[in-house]
C-alpha cells in the first residue's frame, strides 16, 4: 500500500501499460485521475480501476484540453503526487514515406502533448512528489522505419533529463520508463498495417528479444509505480528499460 491517501494521474490511463499502472495505483490506495482520448475506454477502465476514478476525455495534442483536465484533478483532488504520462502513439514508416503530416501528428502527440502535460501539472506536485514518462527501447536503437516515433522518444528522454535537473531543488523526481515490445493494443494501431504485416513484426520483435517473448503490461506498470514510489527516493533522472534485455545484453 505504497500510495495510501495519495493521488495518482495516469496520461493515457484507459489501454495497455497504462491501464494495468491505473489499477495498481488504485489497488495500493491511490486515488487515481486518468485521461485519454476514447470516451468509451474511460468509462471502461473507470469501471476496472474502481470506484472514485476520475476519468476525462483529453487529447494531450490540444493544448488546451491538458488545461481542462488539470482543472478537474485540481478540483476533485488538489493535488498531484504521481504523474504518469504514458500516452503515445506508434507508427511505422520507411524514411521515404515519411510525410510532414505524420512526424507532426506523432510528435504533437509523443513530445510536444508529453511535455507540457507535465508543465502543466507542475502547479499541483509538491515536494516529494514524482513524475515518470513512459519512453520506448526505440529511442536508443537503430530499428528500421522507427525515425518518427524514436526521434519523438528521444526527444521525451532529453527534456525528461533537464526536467528531473530543473526539479530536483524541488524534491520532485523525475523518470522515464522505456518498454521494450509490450503485448497491448498499441501494435495493432499501426497505421498502415494489416493484420498479417502486425503479426509478422510481432515475430520478429520476439526473436530480437532475449528472453524471447513479449513484456506484459503488468511487468512495465510495476517500474512505473517503483520508481513513482518512496521506494525510489534518491532516483531521479534514469532511464529504465523494461524490455527482457533488448538493450543491455
Ligand atoms: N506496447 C509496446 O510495445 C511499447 C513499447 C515501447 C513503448 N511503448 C509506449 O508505452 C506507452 C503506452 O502504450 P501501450 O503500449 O500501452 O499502448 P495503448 O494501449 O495504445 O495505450 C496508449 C495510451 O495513450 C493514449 N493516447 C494516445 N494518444 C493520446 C492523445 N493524443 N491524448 C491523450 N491520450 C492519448 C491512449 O488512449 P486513447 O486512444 O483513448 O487516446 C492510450 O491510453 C506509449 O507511450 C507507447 O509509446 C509501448
């Protein structure tokens, strides 16, 4: 019960890794906001994660939608002590298709939505709060038709980095937690692939992981919540993969 009595914000809270995070917050004693842009899987995952959730529609592209949903945390709760943004959006494309209108509508998302998210959320964390970002392997390898998505990741890894140095005199930490293929609806929203190329990468990112299968989302949610937690109290700054060895070995 890591997080009796605190409030937990999950960025992307309605699918994936950062629904299983939503439920363990709740499941530890948090009472827990999430946003996302699909009304429908709100309400779902408000269900799952229990009752008190706060659940809003909120597209992190839109700048002022992010000030609408801290508004209503501000309201319902006063105060943020957990952070999660976790919301993103993945695409495949070889360099010669790579259109402007793709790399801003990832990076709008990804970079842009991801950051001022937490500008915005800064008014509600006090000392001792944490902020941890959901990254990707891709940002540190070489992965072909990755460039929209890793550049957007590695970017989030950067300003993550002068973040966490800017908040430290604040005593608020910040991380990022970077997944390696995690088995969620992400993989099947690729746009432009059908179900055959999906499960065709599916295979080959099996047989590039180590440990030879994909992450459960369960697995990544639980870094997200160490290094949320007290437990990680003199963390501020990393990097964790959670990706069955992709990157070290
Ligand atoms: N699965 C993997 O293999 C993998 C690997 C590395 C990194 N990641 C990263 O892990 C994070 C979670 O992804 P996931 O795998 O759990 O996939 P997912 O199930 O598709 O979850 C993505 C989440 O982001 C939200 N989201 C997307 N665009 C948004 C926007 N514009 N505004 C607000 N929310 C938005 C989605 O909700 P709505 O659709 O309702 O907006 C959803 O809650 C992402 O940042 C992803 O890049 C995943």
């Amino acid at each position: 019960m890591r997080f009796t009595d605190k409030v937990a914000v999950v960025i992307g809270g309605n699918s994936g890794i950062g629904l299983a995070a939503a439920k363990l917050f709740a499941q530890e004693g948090a009472r827990v906001a999430i946003a996302g842009r699909d009304a429908r899987k709100l309400e779902a995952a408000a269900s799952e994660i229990g009752a008190g959730t706060l659940a809003r529609q909120c597209d992190i592209a839109r700048l002022e939608a992010i000030d609408a949903f801290m508004q209503a945390v501000k309201e319902r709760f006063g105060r943020i002590d957990a952070l999660v943004i976790n919301a993103g959006v993945g695409t495949f494309a070889p360099v010669r298709q790579i259109t402007p209108e793709l790399w801003d509508q990832v990076h709008a998302v990804n970079l842009r939505g991801c950051f001022f998210a937490a500008q915005k959320a800064l008014p509600l964390m006090q000392r001792g709060s944490a902020i941890v970002f959901t990254g990707s392997i891709g940002a540190v390898l070489g992965i072909p038709g990755n460039a929209v998505y890793a550049a957007a990741k590695a970017g989030l890894r950067a300003a993550a980095r002068i973040l966490a140095t800017e908040l430290v005199g604040e005593g608020i930490r910040v991380n990022v937690v970077s997944p390696g293929p995690t088995e969620t609806p992400l993989l099947y929203r690729n746009q432009g692939m059908d179900d055959a190329a999906v499960e065709g990468l599916r295979r080959q990112m099996i047989a590039n992981v180590p440990m030879h299968r994909m992450g459960e989302p369960e697995e990544v949610a639980r870094a997200i919540l160490f290094l949320a937690s007290h437990e990680a109290s003199f963390i501020t700054g990393v990097d964790l993969f959670v990706d069955g060895g992709c990157v070290e070995l």
